[in-house]
C-alpha cells in the first residue's frame, strides 16, 4: 500500500523497455540527434502548434528555469502560497533567477484565487523602483493538492496576466493528471487560454527523468537554450529522456497512465467516503487524496502497512481539524494497483 | 567509424538491463531508498574511505557545485586554460557560484603547469581585497586532450594547493579512464595525494546519466544538500542514478569498459602512426586521440563515414599546425570496436 | 511644512562643516586612512566593544549585506511583513545574497510577534533541504512606522534567535531615534542583549550619506570586506563618510538631531491629537507620525503646502480606515523646527 | 609628494563649498529633485544629446552595472588583461551581472589591440551554447597605466564591436584626463564614434563621491533604475552627488582639475627624464607617470617623503625591468602641486 508519492514509484515497463531499445548505437549528443528532434515534433504535435522543449533534470528545474526565463531586474512573481516552487524548492527560483522574489497569493484549494492574485499584482507599482514589479504569475496544475483548475478558472488568472501584462506560466509536474481530469487537450489548457510556458512533467507519470520546459515563445526560447546551459541543465546523453518521453506518448500511454492514477485515486477517495474512522479532506480530482483521521489511526496504518505521510494544513483549511487529528496525502501513480486501495479499504473499514 | 565523443554512444547493456531491472516496485524518493545508500556504500569501498556521494544531473553541474561549495565571496578559482569548466560550460561555474572567477593556468598537454600554477596563485594577495583571493585549484583527469596527470604531477599541484591552504578539486568526467590508465586506485589517484572533492562521471563510459560528486570532508558535505538542492539538482527517482552505478560498479565493469575505450584508443593510435597521411599531435593516455591531418583529408574521411571533429589548438601546440592542416580530435569508448577502428585504419592507410 | 521624509532634508550645517574641515590634503582611501580608524575607534566607544564598521553607500546595502553575511545555501531570514528590506529595496536583499528568502512575520505595530516569529522559524526543518533553512532574523529599531521595540521586546525575540541558534540583525536606519526613545544605550540596545550585526544609519539623523554595517563577530567581520567590495560597496575617498560621522558623534550631536526629530514628532502628534479632523493612528515612539485624515483633506492640506504623503495601510490595522479616509505618514528630522509643526497645527485646528 | 592614487586628495573647495551651499532645505530624494534633474541635463549638454544619468557609488559599481545591463545568460565581455574589472573589483562585474566572464585581451601600453579584440570575439560562437557568448565590450579611457586611446584607436574598437553587434562600454574613471589629453569633447570621444555606456567618474579629478552610469541607449535606461536599485546603489540624499557634479561642472571646473592634473604629470615625466638614477617606463598621456627605478632608489625616495607605490608589471612590458629593479606608479591630480614635484625632482636629480 504505496501512497507516499508518484516519485516512488519506478519506471513504466514500456518506458523501461524504450530505453533499453535506444541504448544501442551512436548519435549526436546534447539534444542534437533525430530521437531527440522526433520528440521534439510529437511536442507540437500533442500541443497542435510549433513549440521549443527543453529538457531539464528536474521538476524544480523547469520551475527555476521558466521564471528566469520571464524575470527582469526588480522581479516579483506570483504563485499559490503552497506551490511547490515556495514551498518545495529550497530557494532555486530565486537563486537561480537572480533573485526573484515569488510572491505568495492564496486561494481556496490550492488554486490562486484571481480577485486575491489581482489585488496582490496591484499593490505592486512597476514603475516604481523600490517595490519591485511584477514579471510573472506561475499556476500549478493539477495543483499541489490534488485539485484541478478548470478551463474557466485558468481564464479566468489568464485575464488578471492580460490585464497586466504578464506572462503566465503552469507548473505541469502533474500536467496528465489534470488534462485527463478535465477531458481536455494540451492546447486548451494551455496556449488556447493563454498559458506561455508549462513545466511539463513526465517522471511523476511513468518515467525515470523527464521533465521538459515547453515553450510558446520563439524568442524565448533562444534565450532559454543558454538559461538551461547556464544553470547546467543541458544533458549530453540527451536522447535517454528523449527515450522515455517517445514511449510515453506513444499510442497514449501518458494519458492513460495518468488516467489510471486519477481512478486509482477516486477509487481510494471512495474508501474513506465510505469509513467512518477518517474523512475526506477535500474531493480529489487528480491522483492525490487527502484525508483526515485521528493520529492514532494514523500510526496503527502505518504499522500495517500503509505508506503515507501527514501533510502541512493548508491555511484554506485552518481550523478544520482537530488537536488528535492530523491531515495525510496519499498519492496515487501508474503503479498503484485496485488490490492494494481494496487492502486499505479493509483497513479503514475495519 | 564513431569518433565523435564518448556521449554519443548510448548505454552499456548491463547497465540498460539493471536499469529495468530497478524499474519496478515503489522506493523512497530523493536519494533515501536502500539502492541509493547501498551505491553509496559502494563508492566509500571503492576509495577505501567514508565518502560522501551527490548525484547531479550533468559534468557540468558537478564541477559547478564543486567550485560552489569550495568558493568564498570574491574567489578566484584556477584551472587548466582548456579545461572543460573553462571552455565548455557556458559560464555555469561562474554563474552557480555567485561569481567566481575561473583563472586560467597554462600547462603543457592539458595539464596545469605547477610552476605556472603557483606563481599564477601567489599573484593574488588573499588579503588585499581588490584582487580578489584563491579559494581553489581543479584538474582534470585525464584531461580534455587526453592526457593523464601521473601520480607525481598529482602530487606536485597538491604542493601548490597546501603551500597556499587551498582545496583541489579533480574533474574526473573520464576519471575511469584516467585510473586504467595510471593502473591505480581511486584512493591513490585521489585522497590519498590530497584531493578534496571529485566530479565523479560515469555517463562517458556507458551510463546514461550518472554524474556524481563524491566528497571527503564531511563538514562541507552537509552544505553541499543544500547547494544541490537550491541548484535544482536533485533527482527524485534518484534511484535512477543509482541503479547505474550499481551495474557500473559490479564486478568492474567500469574499469572494464574504461580499459576497452584506452585500448582502442591505443589501437586507432598505431593505426595513425602507422600511416603516412596523418600524424599523431601527441600520445594518448586515454581514450581520446587528436592528430594532424590535411583538410582535404578531414573532408574525405568524414565523406566515407568516419564521424570526428576539428578541435581547437592548444596553446602549447600552436605553430604545429600548417595552414592546410587541421588537428582533430577522435574519441573512442565502451562502445568502439575493433572492426571500426581497422576500417578506419585501412582508410588512412590507402 | 516638510514631513515627506527624513531623507528630504540635507545636511546637519555641522557635518557639512566637517567635511570641507576634512576636504584637503591627502590621506589612504579605502578606509585605511587615520581618520577612518578614529571614526571606527569612536564606534567602539560608543558600543562599549570592539567592533568591525563597514561603511556603504546605502541603508539597502546596510541591509543587503549583512543577510548575506548570515546566510547559507537554501537560506530563509525571517522579517517584519512591513520591513523596509520587504517592501522597498527592489529585492535587493535577495539578489545579493545569492536568493536568500525573505520570510514575512505579522506582528501588531510594526514589530515582530515573538509567537508568531517562533511559529514562523518552527515551520523550517533545517535539516529538510526542500523547505529552505532558517539563517537568520530581522528586526527594525525604530520600525517602518515609528514604533520602537523596547528591550523586552528586543529579548523576546533574541530568545527565539537562541532557540534556533540564528544571529540576530537590526536595521537601524532610524537606530538614534529609538536610542533616545528608549533612553537607553547602544550597547544595550544592541550586543548585551543578542543583536549581532547593525544596520547604522547616520543619513536620515543629518548626515549626507552615512550607513555602516557594525559587526560583533570578528570572524564574519574579515568575511564581510569581501562581500562588501564585491558588491562595488567600498568607497575610495572613504574618509568623506568618515568625516560625517565624526561630526555625528562629536558631542553627541546625533543624539541631539535624534532627540529634536523625535520631539518635533510628539508635538505634531499632540496637535493632531487636539484636532477634530484627523486622528492618530498610533501613539508616535521616534520621528514618525502616522494619522488618518479624510481624504479630501488630504488634498486641502497638501494644496496649503503641507508636504507628506499616503501610507499603504499595515495588515495590523486593516478595517480601521474608513473609505473616504486615508493613512498618511508625517517624518520629522533635525531640520524641523517648530514654526512648520504650528503652522500645521494651525491648518487642522481650523 | 603625495603620489599614491588620486583618490589620496580630498575635494576641490568648490566641490566642498557647493555641498555645503546645496545642505540647506528640503528637495525630493532617490534623484527627483530639481538639482538632480538640472544636473542630468548638464549632463546632456556637456554630451550633446539626451542622455540617461545613474548615480552610483562607485567605479566599481558603474563598470559592473555596465556589464550587467548589456549581458545575457553566458556572457562573455571582453575587456584589457590589466583593466581595473579585471584586476581590482573583486569579482564584482561577475557577481552583479550574474556570472557573466570578463575575457581577458592583450594590447601594448594598457589598450586592448583590436586585432586581438576581433580574434578573442571571434573565437566564440554566439550561437554555441557552450562556449559562452560575446556580450560586449569595454575599454578604459584614460587607461590603467596613464595612456589614452586616440580618436583612431577607439574607432578600431568600435569596428570589432559593429562586425560582432556588441555594445561598447567606456570605464571614464578618468574621463576627464584623456578628454583634455586628446583635446577633444565628450560627444566625440564617446556616441559620436560608437560608444554605448560611460562610467563616469568625478571621484578622482575633485569630487568627494561622484560616479555615474551615462546611457545612451533610452530603451536600456530604463532598465538600469531597476538594475541599480537592485544593487543597493540607488541613494536617498541623491543630491548630495548633484551638488558635487554641480560644481564639477561649472564653468568647466572639471577640466580645469584635469587639465592641472595631466600638467603636473607631464613635469613629473620631465623631471624623470632628466634624471639618470630614473627611467620613465613610457610616456604619460594623462595623470599617471610610470617609472623604472631600482629598488635601493625607491626606499630612498619613500624615506624622504615622497608617497608612492611599486605596480605589478604589465604583460606587454615584461622582461624590460631588471632584478633590483621596480615599476613604480606616480598619479597626480588637482591637488598636485608643481612645489611638490620640483621637490621631488631634486630628490632624484641629486
């Protein structure tokens, strides 16, 4: 009963299977070989329009790297006060940028709220010297706590960066998660509405190391082949993630990886709903489910079995939960299987 | 005819299959499941002491932390004028460190020069705060022309590096290579001379992506999370990395795969000695060979499917080179076959 | 009727003074020369200890510095929500000290909650390298608004600096007006009780460009030359900003400007305090006076000549301003006399 | 005989007396008021167009804001092996500017040679991510060792800069003494010819602190109040630099100074020439005089009161100072006074 994140589990079969296939045989390094500008293409295929990819190590990278790419001098950039880019990233964004400030907004279940992120944007002068101006605004989606935002809701962030002129990037470390949440393309949720630059994550869904910067912007995107040299990004053996990302695609198979994961996670949320000794946080709408119980019942679990892990509370959900209670997330993947959720199901029930 | 560079071969077999092999099953994440600290484990065995062990993403990001974490407000950094962090990396090592200039030391060969090494040093007053002040010496081995620092020429830089209290760092993105070649052990080649920290780099002889810093002192270890890290350098399917390693390391194959790039190395040398088209630009240690050759020839070669590339000349080479000649630079490894090498033999040979 | 700023004032006529007394012949720049010795000498007095002075060019380099010299890699330093390193310094701060983060604290009046500071640090594993690490905390003396912390104050927050070994900073832009608030002395405002480093400000007190950064680490002192010429912070002809605070100190007139700044403030506070048209916000503790007044006033008084300008309402007295009313900020300096206050006075008694 | 560095001398009176004329009054700060902005048209006048103008508080700080404001991720700028951002900022450019390289160019007598110039740009490929990418370029008028480019020689700079579309930056921390030496105006020996960004320096021809960025390029000015503020640079009492510039202005004060000053070191040279214990190192063309004496003379000299300081032998004339010899640098400035040098000329003519 393996809920503790996507990031443990290991690599798909037919990932794994694809690069063993591509091990063999010489060919350019650095991004330049035909694997790698294939990829590239199913890229703009999937997105319906030419888009730049760069492929970086880490999530926290395509993160750091995306809002260096929109900073400037003075920079402030505005992003869910439990993103994982303020929460998670030990300061890269900022380090790695020069210094950008991230600038927290909140919002009810881990979507920014656009009146709040409005307001927040206005309170900054960019023209005044001493504030710093806004450079950008960063969505995650899904977002870190399982919630989705919708296409009205990414409009409706998208008119706030219009209204001010500012770039919007998407943290898509869960990027399947949600598009197959919400039944939708990769074009609707993002360039259609107004999105420039996605964080676009493989390695939560499937893969070993596959995390992209996909980029909108053709003149950006030049800049960004040094921002990612710079920050030491580039990998030489590059076609090992193009590899992964050729399989992933492949027929679907990111789709429907990330589909498995959502029911898996409907399918557990549909256990606690049904247990009287834990309840629901809030309805998940991706592949993370949070719940909360009593400490003990979190201990006597664990003891059993079940690998999960308590969670920060959210401000959004201050108040909600009592001094013997604690809130947990459970993460479901491509690996999570109906027997292991039906094993903690007994366990809840019991 | 494959000469291009070592990262244009994919992965070594044992090392593809070990990585399906780990592919399954759910693993802690971020370097803490028991593969990752039985790999570490491995690397203290192999230099003969508690070692501490950072995977990152590239070579460049290794010698970029490295210098991070030996650098201090206005440090100066020395190296080889050719070396790798100076010519290739796109000021990542600068960039990362806050700053930090990297001092270029001639040198015969590709080697630091001591004597140059140590005048180059005491020209900046560590007090006097305009110039700036040493915070640390790296080589490389072997070296980006393929040459190999003896155990003697080790020790003479480490003289430099105590008579002024400075670290050394060894960039060992062909460390393997460098350790067949001496016929040595990693702790002799490292700690044991007075090296401090090493960019360990296994994806030029047959991972895909195995990069690691291995470091000595425990204390800077603890800040070297952190700068990691904040570098946006630390995988979370780390297990990734260390499934690698793991094949790399078992029952040799790294020296394995080291000494077959050397030996073809060797090989594709006699084959150029022994031609009267061609000529040798200097010995090779390790697996990389650089000749002269008429362009024409360059242009025929490459015409008739031998795959290398003009490299720049070395300072301590320039005035050797005819106007109508070029040197070039052939990189063998794991993957290099002896057939190739004989095709490629006879083309000269004609 | 000039209350826009303390640093719309010039210079005190005896600082100027001594800067033509000091203008002639020559002396060693860089602050090595005999009357930059003496001036730090007089700093020791003053502080009753041995302590390092780093004289820079601006309150924001004061500042900027010395968080870098606190911090670490993944670095998070902990301040007032309204604290002029947040608000106004363009992320000056995090720039150079390598993407330190700037944690925002609440706390009534301009000051730091001790609670929720200790709450604040608490939610920082500094062992957890995602999270970022606590490096160090921030107070303002006297703050943003005119408030003073007094010494059990100052102690409940040095108790929460002990408790997580962080070192303590004060911005002391204003430090001789709560000096003379407080009735107390530098040392014991600053050392005896736990502060470490000091941001001294002498150019809103009467100088013309007078900051220093006082450090009591010896050991960061020797670390701090460097950071501060790296930042392009180390002035050549350093005695002209020596020979200001020689005439700062000289018999006391910093006390002095400080004392009559901090009283030109209580007498405007007693005429607003007797005016039916505009009300104190908080009772004035140094030399700035903060008043909410309808709008349209605002306009009336300003058109009448009175100087001043609208303060973005802190989080601590949000809902207390009516619609049509508006915070205002009033700064008083050694160049303010009494005539400008009753004259005031006079406009809002009608 | 106060010959160590022009930043020994203090103020010019006028300089000192204007400061304490412009004391007096309340004006905007951070550079509004109406003698900032009466200063920044002088400015313009004296360049014959509209330029932008920062105040910053060093030369250090103008050259590395320079650098800043024309680099991009991997930047290269190239500048002479022994200017002043190479050799005495600390590292300062590349910290600011985020890492850009400073590419050290040779060229006889303190000027870079454009030939070498259009060499060392060439060898990088703009569009190669790893090597780094040329950004601009910067020369130093006068230079570090008292020369001066003639109108011709910046024109070759200027060449190299067009055929490679790179920026020109001119580090003028002695602007004043080649302007006067080449008898030439502002506008021509700056945008009329191709150069881009002046660091403009008062300090050492009679201002107290005087430093400024002169834009010529709108687009980038804007971005350099951001820059600027950013660096902490940005002063409150800004007037207290206009006051000095004021002064430095008026009726041609600042050539005056510049102009006594190259005198003063034009004597020195003669009376070195008349010397036989002495030997000019090459002739002066603006304030500082270099000179070959032996190491007995030189203790001597310095036991008798003359102040000066040996200097670390250029490149381009090594191998002409003989082993008991010593380079020794002599600058003078408005302070000079031809008793000094008569007295010191007796010193060496006995």
């Amino acid at each position: 009963m393996h809920f503790a994140s996507d990031n443990w589990a290991g690599a798909h079969p037919q990932i794994s299977e694809n690069l063993t296939r591509r091990a063999a045989g010489f060919v350019a390094a650095y991004g330049a070989s035909d694997l790698d500008k294939a990829v590239e293409e199913t890229f703009s295929a999937i997105f319906e329009r030419q888009v730049a990819v760069f492929f970086v190590a880490t999530g926290t990278a395509a993160n750091s790297l995306s809002i260096t790419s929109m900073s400037r001098p003075g920079g402030v950039a505005f992003a869910h006060r439990e993103a994982h880019m303020i929460e998670d990233e030990c300061g890269a964004p900022e380090y790695l940028s020069g210094g950008t400030r991230l600038h927290a907004v909140d919002g009810e279940l881990g979507r920014v709220d656009p009146r709040k992120l409005a307001t927040a944007v206005s309170e900054f002068d960019p023209d005044f010297v001493h504030g710093g101006r806004p450079v950008g605004i960063s969505i995650t989606q899904s977002t870190e706590i399982g919630t989705v935002y919708s296409l009205a809701e990414i409009d409706a962030v998208v008119k706030v960066c219009r209204d001010n002129g500012l770039p919007l990037h998407m943290d898509g470390a869960r990027f399947a998660n949600a598009l197959v949440s919400l039944d939708t393309t990769p074009a609707e949720m993002t360039w259609r509405r107004g999105v420039d630059i996605v964080s676009f994550g493989g390695t939560k869904n499937g893969c070993w190391c596959a995390e992209a910067l996909v980029v909108l912007d053709a003149e950006k995107a030049d800049e960004i082949r040094f921002i990612r040299k710079r920050a030491a990004q580039l990998f030489s053996k590059s076609r090992f993630v193009a590899a992964q990302f050729e399989a992933y695609f492949e027929e679907g198979l990111w789709l429907e990886t990330a589909r498995h994961a959502n029911e898996m996670a409907t399918r557990l949320a549909d256990r606690m709903a049904a247990s009287s000794k834990i309840r629901l946080a809030w309805k998940p709408q991706a592949n993370e489910v949070f719940a909360v119980m009593a400490k003990a019942l979190m201990e006597q679990l664990r003891s059993r079995g079940a690998v999960f892990y308590p969670w920060k509370t959210p401000r959004s959900f201050a108040g909600r939960i009592a001094e013997d209670e604690t809130l947990c997330r459970f993460v479901t993947s491509f690996a999570t299987t109906p027997e292991e959720i039906d094993r903690f199901g007994v366990l809840i029930a019991r």
